[in-house]
C-alpha cells in the first residue's frame, strides 16, 4: 500500500498523505516521494495546481518519530528537502487540512499559497515541549501572519488553533462543512483551467526574494533542530511518549 495517493484530473493533481492507521504520520519515503512528485509537476505544462490532504481524520499527525530515530540525518535531509520542494514550486499549491495537523502537519500547509480547513481541523505545534526546534519556516511565517503575540502563544505554549480561529486570524482562507469535503475539492478543479504561464508569471512576481528567505530561514531552524535532537529535553520527551504509548 502506497503511504502517497496521487491522481490527476482537469489540470489539478490531488497528493493525499495515506497511512491512516498512523494518523498519517510522515516516514522518511513519504517525504521523498511528495519531493519527487513535485519536481516532476513543476516541469509539467498540464498540471496547473496541486491539491495535498490527508486520507482520515487526521491531515498528518507530523513527523513519524520511530522512524526519524532510526534514520537519522537522512530523515532530517528528506524533511528539508520535501520544505525546499514546497517553497520551490512554481504552480498553485493549495492546502486542503481535512483534521488534526500536528508539527509539521501544522506548519507544512503555510507553505502553500491557499490553506482552506475543514471544520474539524485543528493546528497543533508541540515543537518546545517535545525538544525540538520549530520547521517549516514556522519561525517566520506564523508571527509574520498571527503577530508576535499570537505566534509565541501558538508556538512556545503549544495553545491549538482551531480551523474557526485560525480562519479569523488570516491562517486559513475558508472554513469547510467535514461533510462536503470532497465536493469542495471536486469544485477546485475548475481552476486547472487557469493559463500556466501565466500562474506561473504571477506566482513568480508574488513571491519574489522571499523563495530565497524561506530556504535560509528553513536551513536555520534545521541548524537549530540538529542540536534539538542530541539534547537531553528531546531524550526526555521521547521517552514520555514512549512510555505513554506503551499503555493504550
């Protein structure tokens, strides 16, 4: 079974994180997989706008922690590369958070240029508590779009957002009934008929030199991560979570 679901209608590739069973946590082939569907599309004159979400009620429940111990520097590569990709595309990238998003399930989806959540969607960052570091240019784009104020609590306090207050603070562009999710995606295909080059155009002068601010803010924060994960709060937290897992 594939952890990545891909499929290609109208213009419009639909990429759905798949491991429902894990609450779609991200393994290390999941992050090179998104990667490499990326770089693929971005060349593809056909596809005009790509669509991530998750299979479940959870769109990822963030970074799969048996398997980022196992790999080591190799997980913690495919993580920032899979960042790179997000930052790099040059269509329209649109995030659908159809539940929880945890860690990176939270900060991933600001990366895109449209975040749209369902009713039940819920942005959770446990970065400080769990020993890490923040990802996902996080450390720029939540205070940039919440305000210094609203970021830290978000960040440091680990206070959740839901897809209602994350919608009136400007983190998400529209709220979604969990039940008409896919009719709601299904209405999005009206925009692959959107001209490529000229997305492309546009997406180009919308960005600007902000692509290049993004890759050094995100290789800053994974600087930072590298030393999270050699420390004793990261040691601890694991084993707390472990421990916890151990009894359900």
């Amino acid at each position: 079974m594939s952890y990545v679901l891909q499929s290609y209608r109208d213009g419009v590739k639909t990429i759905k994180f798949n491991r429902p069973e894990k609450k779609n946590a991200m393994c290390q082939s999941m992050y090179e997989e998104i990667s490499n569907i990326l770089r693929k599309d971005a060349k593809d004159d056909q596809i005009i706008l790509t669509i991530i979400t998750g299979v479940g009620d959870y769109f990822t429940s963030g970074n799969d922690l048996k398997s980022s111990m196992e790999n080591g520097e190799q997980a913690m590569k495919a993580v920032k590369d899979m960042i790179d990709t997000f930052i790099e595309y040059p269509k329209l990238l649109i995030a659908v958070v159809n539940g929880k998003a945890i860690g990176i399930g939270a900060t991933l989806p600001i990366l895109c240029d449209i975040v749209y959540a369902t009713e039940n969607a819920e942005f959770d960052t446990p970065f400080v508590k769990m020993g890490l570091c923040v990802e996902g240019c996080s450390s720029y784009t939540y205070p940039l779009i919440l305000g210094r104020s609203k970021a830290s609590e978000v960040l440091y306090l680990n206070h959740k957002l839901t897809a209602t207050e994350a919608h009136r603070l400007g983190l998400v562009s529209k709220v979604i009934p969990r039940l008409e999710l896919e009719k709601f995606i299904n209405e999005l295909h009206q925009y692959g008929a959107l001209p490529v080059n000229s997305l492309i155009r546009n997406k180009s002068v919308v960005m600007g030199n902000l692509k290049t601010q993004l890759k050094e803010i995100s290789s800053r924060e994974f600087d930072m991560l590298k030393e999270c994960v050699n420390s004793e709060d990261f040691m601890d937290a694991v084993m707390t979570f472990m421990s916890r897992k151990s009894k359900l």
